[in-house]
C-alpha cells in the first residue's frame, strides 16, 4: 500500500464502520421515538426491548472494529486470546443461527495477527446468510502464527472480489468499503512476510493465514 492510499483506506474503513452501525443506531432511534408516543405497557416494553438489543449491537460492532481496525488490546506486541473470541462471539449472537467451534492453541497472539483472525472471521460470518458454523482456529508453530476460519452453511455470500483483496490482486483503486478490511490485512500480511488465501465451495468457504511472528517475540 502506497503512502497516498493510506488516507482512502482510512476513509473507505470509515464508511465501512458506518455502515455497519447505520441499522443498529438508525433501529434505537426509531425505538425512541416509538416510546415517546406510547402509553400501553405492553407495546413500550417491546420498544425498551428493541432499544436493548440495539445498544448491544452498536455495542458489540464497536468493539470489533476498535479491536480489528485500531490500537485496542493495550500497546504490547501481544494481545489475549480472550479478547477477539469475546468479540467474534458477541457479533455471532447478534447474527444468531451461527454455531462457532473455536480451536487455540496459544494463550497470547501478535497483534496484527489478531486484526487478520478478527477480519477473516468477520468475513466469513457474513458470508453465512442462511446461518451455519464457524469454525475459527489459530497457533503459534515453527516462529509461524497459522490461522484458519472456516464458514459452512446452506447458503454461502461470497463476493470473490474479497477474495482477490486477501490474495493481494486486487488494485488499490478498485477498493469500496466491502473490500477495505481485506485489502487492509493483506497489507499486514505482506509486511510482516507472510499471506493469505482463501478457497470458496458450494457450501463452505475457507479462509487462511499464515504470519511470520515480529522479531523479539518468543511464541
């Protein structure tokens, strides 16, 4: 990534938060305008109802992109596991219909690896449209962190567009704010000498990575 497309692909990441969180907000303000005009106490239950949701949902995607996009998990080269589990376990309970399988094998992952596995994850949960499973893996082996995302369902959404932004064959003025995450950890991947791939099927589609760990890190 060139110098000059840092800021479109800060703007293009912007327009993608936005509009992740345009459904969940633009849901709370219409639940509060339904409350203020309701007396029956069955149906202002049902507007608190979605009101909770909602906030949760916004909730819930803010911590994603704060922790896949920004400098969350502290200023160490290391970030707890349990943190993106966390977040990719709220975000498949707002989906709902999603099963996860997680399999880690380290305690602590780099950081940047953490962006990918959030990334990969998040791209593959929105893949399952008709719901399914996630299975979400990753280790730290010979000086490698190796992660594998794995979405099976029914139904399989994938724009393969994605697909050339992971593989790094996507040009940088072609990006729009669905292909800006995966064009962004590409980007990783190339600087830190590693990539990704992916393979799409009828009914599942597989995500991987494989990223040389930053010198001075012991895994």
């Amino acid at each position: 990534m060139t110098e000059n497309a840092s800021p479109d692909l800060a703007a293009l990441l912007c327009s993608r938060l936005c509009h992740d969180l345009l459904s969940p907000v633009g849901a709370m303000s219409n639940g509060l305008e339904l409350l203020a005009d309701e007396h029956d106490p069955a149906m202002r239950k049902q507007c608190m109802d979605l009101l909770e949701q909602s906030a949760k949902t916004s909730t819930d995607k803010l911590k994603f992109f704060r922790l896949a996009f920004g400098a969350a998990g502290g200023f160490g080269e290391m970030v707890e596991v349990a943190e993106p589990k966390a977040v990719i376990d709220a975000l498949i309970g707002d989906a709902k219909r999603v099963e996860a399988n997680w399999a880690m094998e380290a305690a602590k992952l780099p950081k940047d690896a953490v962006k990918v596995l959030l990334n990969l994850a998040h791209i593959a949960l929105d893949a399952l449209i008709r719901g399914g499973t996630l299975d979400i893996g990753a280790e730290i082996t010979g000086g490698n962190t190796e992660i594998v995302v794995r979405a099976a369902g029914d139904k399989i959404a994938f724009d393969e567009s994605i697909g050339h932004a992971l593989q790094g064959d996507l040009p940088a003025a072609e990006l729009s704010s669905r292909t800006a995450p995966a064009y962004m950890i590409a980007q990783l991947a190339k600087k830190a000498g590693g990539g990704l791939q992916y393979q799409l099927g009828d009914d599942a589609l597989v995500l991987g990575a494989v990223l040389p760990q930053p010198e001075g890190i012991i895994g």
